[in-house]
C-alpha cells in the first residue's frame, strides 16, 4: 500500500533544546524516502521514529549550516554499515561543495553504497521520473540556499456514469486510456483531470521570489517560522521567516496543509512549540494572518499524512 506521509525528526533552529532536536524531515513518497535537511542527531531520531538507512533514496540539503547538514556524516556512514542495496542520491548547494565532502568523509569507514553527489546550482529540474519532479528554487539566506519541491504528474479520473452512458466497460476502458478514444469516444468524454499532488520544503530564508513559486499550490507546505510576528526585526536581519509571514506565504499560494517549523530556542512552552501545547502563539498568529487550511505546528518525531486528493 502506498504512503505518502512527513516524518518530523527534528524541529530546532539553530542548537538543539530538551524537547527539540536538530532539523530533519523524512517524506515517504509512495515507495520512496527522501531526507530533507539532516542536523544532528538524525541518526538517533530516525531509530526513534522507526526509520531505516534502507528507507532513503535521496537526500536534500538546503544549505550548510550545521543545524541543517551535520548529520549527514553520520547518516551516510549507517547508510554504508547496513549496506542499503540501492543507489542514494545527494542534492546540495554547488558552492557548499567543500563542506558535502568534509562531511561525507569525516571519519573512517568502508564505502559500500553507490552515494550519488548531485549539487545545485540553478533554479529549475534536478530529476524528472514517473511518480514525481523534483525541482529547486534560489532562497534568501547569508550563505547559499535552496529549497525543495515534488510535482506528481497529472493524471485521469475515470466517470462511472459517464463510462455507462456510453456503454464501456472491461477492457474497453483499458483500451481508451491506452489509445485516447474507442468506437468514437474519446478520453476527455468520460473522465476529468486528476491533479497531481504537490510537496514544498521551505528552510532558512527571508521572503522571496523562490518562496513564493515553491509553495504554490502545495498540497503540503513544510516552511520555517523560526520568529514570532514581534520578532520580524531579527527575521529580516538573520534571513528567516516568521509565523505570520510562513502563513501568508501559504494563504496566498492556496497550500492545504501548512506545517510550522523550525523554531527559535527564544521560545519557551508559551510559544507553542512543544508537543504538550496545542500551537500556541504559532498556531494564532498564522491563523491571525489569514491561513484557513490545514495547520500543523511541528514537533519532534510527528506524522503528518500529506492530504487526500480532492
């Protein structure tokens, strides 16, 4: 059975707190597990939330500060102890190329696994495959970053009534989505686009073009809030984001689920970012800014179903 759900394996901005750990985002798309953004102690928190090496296929590094990448020494090196079986893909800035390879080769060990590098350096498609694109776009942030976003292709919801009407069934119905018609009907004459689902990750930046053309549309909507709206001043200078401006950002970019992250460790249990709080000032202010869909304030080893197709 197919799954396509968020793993949260860490929400902390910047250093890890008692109740949060460093970044980390596994998205289980159908048969395939993509790490977006290994900080440290991924490792451990992908044993936590049951999570294998053998699980990931690609993994996404938005840009090279440590709360974002330095997992990634250890994860590659379980994903060369238990000698996963398939290729693993590495997306990465071009210009953090030094960092990728001082993380990779940290300490010793024996390369098994077939670890595919593949920096970016523009905006645009990183891989086009049957069930998903994968494309990037240009952040705003001290050093160089990218975020991420998956495009399912469209496909075809067959219309019972319309199929009877014109008296089709069995293998007909295969025939017609093979061919486009049969005995004169045609596709578009018993069935209707079915939209394919859309995922953005959305890391370390100040507001931009690249945000704004990643979340659109978005079935899910994985974005940073590291400030409170009173913080904005610090957002701006420090190249983040906050609730208000994540949540604008979704609202008007028609996204359905909107998951908060990446929280500042300014912030205690009053601002809502442990799991014993129901959001609190996240969640208002980002429903203060208009967000009506639905809103997920992360924490640490969470799953979050990406939505049902409409």
């Amino acid at each position: 059975m197919s799954v396509r759900e968020l793993v949260v394996l860490g929400t902390a901005s910047q250093v890890p707190t008692r109740h949060r750990n460093h970044n980390g985002y596994l998205l289980r798309w159908d048969g395939e597990g993509i790490l977006f953004d290994p900080g440290e102690g991924t490792q451990r928190q992908m044993l936590r939330a049951g999570v294998a090496a053998h699980d990931l296929n690609r993994i996404c590094v938005t840009h090279f500060h440590g709360d974002h990448s330095l997992g990634l020494a250890g994860v590659i090196q379980r994903i060369n102890l238990d000698q996963v079986p398939h290729e693993v893909t590495v997306h990465y800035p071009l210009s953090g190329e030094r960092f990728f390879d001082r993380l990779r080769y940290a300490t010793a060990y024996r390369e098994t696994v077939a670890l595919t590098p593949a920096p970016v350096s523009a905006d645009g498609v990183l891989d086009a495959r049957p069930s998903y694109t994968l494309d990037t776009r240009k952040l705003s942030h001290p050093v160089e970053s990218y975020g991420y976003r998956l495009t399912e292709p469209d496909g075809r919801r067959m219309l019972p009534d319309r199929l009877a009407a014109h008296g089709l069934k069995g293998p007909d119905v295969g025939r017609l989505q093979r061919e486009g018609s049969v005995n004169g009907v045609s596709l578009d004459d018993v069935s209707e686009i079915r939209r394919g689902q859309r995922f953005a990750f959305v890391m370390d930046t100040r507001l931009c073009d690249g945000v704004h053309a990643l979340a659109e549309g978005a079935d899910m909507l994985v974005i940073e809030s590291t400030f409170l709206d009173e913080d904005e001043r610090l957002a701006v200078e420090h190249g983040h984001l906050t609730a208000g401006q994540a949540a604008r950002v979704a609202r008007d970019a028609g996204a359905r689920h909107l998951v908060l992250t990446h929280f500042s460790q300014r912030y205690t249990e009053s601002g809502g970012t442990s799991r014993t709080e129901s959001g609190g000032e996240f969640e208002r202010q980002a429903r203060a800014a208009g967000f009506e869909g639905e809103l997920t304030v992360a924490h640490d080893l969470l799953r979050v179903p990406l939505p049902k197709r409409r």
